[in-house]
C-alpha cells in the first residue's frame, strides 16, 4: 500500500490545477479517496466531527446487503432449476453458480452506467465524485427480477442517477431515492418485464418449464386467496426481485446497519408498526360489510381486494419488497424524515400506506415501492413542522421568562 501511496503522490501535480491533465482531476480524487481515507479538512467550522466519513458510511451499506444478494444469487438459482424440474439433479454450488451468472450481469451494467454519468456529471461541472452511487449501483440490481434484459437496467440506472440524482445537484441533494426511481420506471415503462409469473425466473422458457409448474410470487397468490406460509416467506426460497425474497438474509443487514448505526432504528421500527397496524386492521375489517353486499357476498370484482385484506398481518410483512424497504430503502438518511419526532411519522405512514396500495389497488401489489417515494416527497414537510413546532415552544419559554 505504500508503494501505491507514493506513485498517486507523485503523478497528483499533474491532475491539480496547472497541471497536464487538471481536467480530470474529479476522476482522479475519486479513485484516491476509494483506495484511502482523505487527508484534507474542511476550511471553514463544521458542527459535525465523526471519525467515519460518506465512503465509509457507503461501505457498510454494502457490507450490509451482502447477505440478500448472496441469498438472491441462490435463489435465482434454485428457482430457475425448479422451473425446468432438475432441482433433485443438481448441486448446493451448481445453483448458485447458476444464479451468480445470472445476477452478476445486473450488477455490472448498474455500476458502468451509473458511475459513467457521475464520473462524466462530476467532470462536466468541475466537482468531486461523490460516493452515493456505491450503494445506489448495489440496491437497484436486488430490485430487480432475475431476468430483466440488460438494456433495460441500463436504460434505469441512467434515468435514476440523471433525473433523480444528477439535477438535483448530486448525492446529499436528491428527493427520491434512486434505486426506487428505477424500479418504478421499469415498473410503469415496460411491465411485463417486471410482473407477472414469468419474470422472476432466469431464462425462462415455456418450453422449458415442467408440466404443472406455477410462478406466481406470494402476492399473486395472496390476490388469488392461497396463502405462502410466513415460514416459506421469511427464509425467501419463492419469486421474487433478486435481493428482496429472503427476511433472515434482510434482518442480517439490518443488525450491521443498526449496530454501526448508519441507519436508523426509528425509522425501520415504525415502518413494520405501521404495517402491522394497516394489516391488523384489513383483516379486522375485511368481513364488516364494506366489502360485501346485503346478503353477505363479496361484491363484483373485489375478490382479490378481499383476499389481500384476509391476509395475515404477520404474512404482510414478509410478502413482497416490505421487509427490504424497511431496512434499506425508508432508512436512506438523504431521502428520509431527519428530525427525530419525523422519523417516527415517516416510518409509520410507509408502512401503512404499503399496505393499503397492496391491498386497495390489486393492480400494484408492490406497494412499498410506491409508498416510500410518496413518503420521499413528504419527508421535508414533515420536518418542517417538527422544526417549527420545536421553535415554537422555544418562543414560548422566552416569553414565560421575560
């Protein structure tokens, strides 16, 4: 490492100011502060000193989501293999080295695009590269299904990081987190590729897929009235995006983050609070008569409106993007509540407005992803309230005072 240190000192004059390639000096500081910590400090006063810095923070959010898509490069695996019945035939490592072929193609093409329009927007503006795009390249990989066509990652990525990063100024000043942005651009642009009972497998095939074979992910079975079991659910060997299907991969991430506490846990508590309480109370609900006619029959077309709102409160947690939300998406300190009182709205309202586009809107079953950029936009005024709230009382005891 010395060696690497002594040849960026010696070749740094030539990407400062005057110096043969000063244009690239963005690209230069980003590849110098990746490899070591920055020996510069700030000129003017600070009123936060923290001995962790953003590439640090970013780090451990990447460390933390190693365990979902680990989980999700065996899953891929295990479902392709389930598609095509060789499941009993087949390996631990054959399966997932069948989904790592599969997933890493997703990841790769997320970080080219995505830090090729930081590289080139920090460039175009003379400023340095942040290191937001660390864990925005991993998060929009593990929203997506297994088998969506490159092109359109690409296509994704590049419209989160330009119209949901870039205008706004770049990492810190975003309103919507950029992962979510490109899901829900895939979501709304091409939806085949991202619902349905074919998206979840790599390569599939009809020809390929064994008789019987059903690929509805426990949501579409919900909508239907068949119920996953929570057990099923929580250990995440179902359909679903890459990174979402497994809890106990999720909860894994979600100890490193609350321990190292780059996220935090009012937040992701009120988040699962407010799921459950709109899930208890569909299901207190569900049978009251809203949904039935006179004679007690469930009226035209809003059987699946039922059959979500039957849905065990507990299962609505597990189902679906909600666990993975919770923990990675809701807790991104940019795009959140930051005052504290705020982070416990924020949470909350995520939570049960997930549910209630889950259960209310059959035709986006995925409602954590709608809810949270929804929350994305309300985050600063819930703020704002708590910050005037606080200034108020604060007049109020100058006035006792004086």
């Amino acid at each position: 490492m010395n060696a690497l240190r002594n040849f960026l000192d010696n070749v740094k004059p030539k990407f400062q100011e005057g110096g043969k390639f000063a244009k690239f000096r963005s690209t230069f500081g980003a590849f110098e502060t990746f490899l070591f910590t920055p020996n510069e400090t700030n000129k003017c006063g600070v009123h936060v000193r923290d001995a962790v810095d953003l590439k640090r923070t970013m780090i451990v959010v990447v460390l933390a989501l190693v365990p979902a898509l680990l989980f999700g490069m065996y899953n891929t695996g295990y479902q392709h293999f389930r598609m095509t019945g060789e499941l009993a035939d087949v390996t631990f490592w054959q399966i997932f080295f069948k989904g790592f072929l599969a997933v890493l193609p997703i990841i790769v093409v997320s970080y080219v695009v995505g830090l090729a329009i930081e590289f080139a927007s920090a460039q175009m503006r003379g400023h340095e590269v942040n290191e937001g795009f660390l864990v925005s390249g991993m998060l929009i990989p593990l929203v997506m299904p297994a088998d969506v066509p490159l092109w359109m990652v690409g296509v994704a990525t590049a419209f989160a990081v330009i119209f949901g990063k870039e205008v706004y100024g770049g990492t810190g000043m975003n309103m919507w987190n950029p992962a979510l942005l490109a899901r829900v651009f895939l979501f709304f642009a091409y939806p085949t590729k991202m619902s349905g009972e074919t998206a979840w497998y790599y390569n599939y095939s009809a020809d390929a897929a064994v008789d019987g074979f059903s690929g509805a992910t426990p949501l579409a079975m919900a909508n239907a009235g068949n119920y996953t079991s929570f057990a099923d659910a929580f250990f995440g060997l179902i359909p679903g995006s890459v990174g979402e299907t497994s809890a106990v991969a999720i909860l894994i991430g979600a100890f490193i983050l609350l321990y190292t506490g780059v996220a935090s846990w009012k937040t992701m508590l009120s988040v699962f609070v407010g799921g459950i309480a709109m899930g208890w109370l569909f299901n207190t609900c569900a049978d009251a008569g809203w949904l039935l006619d006179e004679n007690g029959v469930v009226r035209e077309n809003y059987e699946s409106v039922r059959n979500l709102a039957l849905t065990p409160w507990y299962n609505h947690l597990v189902y679906g993007g909600f666990c993975f939300g919770a923990v990675f998406m809701a807790t991104d300190p940019v795009t959140s509540a930051r005052t504290e009182g705020g982070k416990f709205i924020y949470g909350f309202l995520i939570g049960a407005m997930a549910i209630v586009i889950r259960v209310l809107n059959p035709g986006f079953p995925e409602g954590m992803m709608l809810a949270i950029l929804l929350m994305n936009t309300f985050a600063p005024l819930i703020d704002h309230f708590f910050v005037q709230a606080n200034i108020n009382r604060r007049k109020k005891r100058v006035t006792i005072k004086a």
